[in-house]
C-alpha cells in the first residue's frame, strides 16, 4: 500500500482523536479532586515553611538565602494548582470542541 492508501487507526478503532463522555467527566472529577487537595493543603504547607524559616532559627543562621528560597515554596506550590486548574480547562475545551 503507497503513503496515501494507508488507513485511518483512528477511524479503525472508531475514535477519530474525540473521547466520549464517561473519560471527559472522569479527567473532570479527577482535576477537581486534585485542586481540592491542593488547595487545602496550601495552609499546612505555608505554616510549615514559615516555622523552618523562621528569622532567629537555625536555617535562618546557617544560611540566610536557603531560609529565603524556602519562603518561596508556597508560592510555587499555588503556582502548581493553578497550572492544573489550566489544564483540566483547556482539555475539557478541547473535548468538547470549543478549542
């Protein structure tokens, strides 16, 4: 068979490259549950940073710019859970053909 006679395994299998509505509610229900838990976990995981960095505690006064990098660690955390947040959007767009 030449490059143009080929078939389709997308239309094969009957796929045709959209997903049904059992898999997209699925990816739903799962990015939901995943930002839930990241988000409650946001307050235990600032609070916990802030006790390790404190100003007069040993990491603080071991070195002063690892208690500086470790404050960052809940903004990058927040920055995670948003990314998902995008994600979980854009595939639910994308199944549903709007992108």
């Amino acid at each position: 068979m030449g490059l143009y006679n080929t078939p389709n395994i997308f239309f094969i299998y009957g796929r045709a490259g959209k997903t049904n509505q059992t898999e997209m509610i699925n990816r739903l229900i799962g990015g939901f549950v995943a930002i839930l838990i990241g988000v409650s976990l946001i307050g235990p995981i600032s609070s916990e940073v802030n006790t390790a960095a404190v100003d007069k505690g040993n990491l603080y006064n071991s070195s002063s710019w690892g208690a500086t990098v470790l404050k960052m660690v809940p903004g990058f955390f927040a920055l995670g859970i948003l990314g998902i947040g995008i994600a979980v959007t854009y595939g639910s767009l994308r199944d549903a053909g709007v992108v």
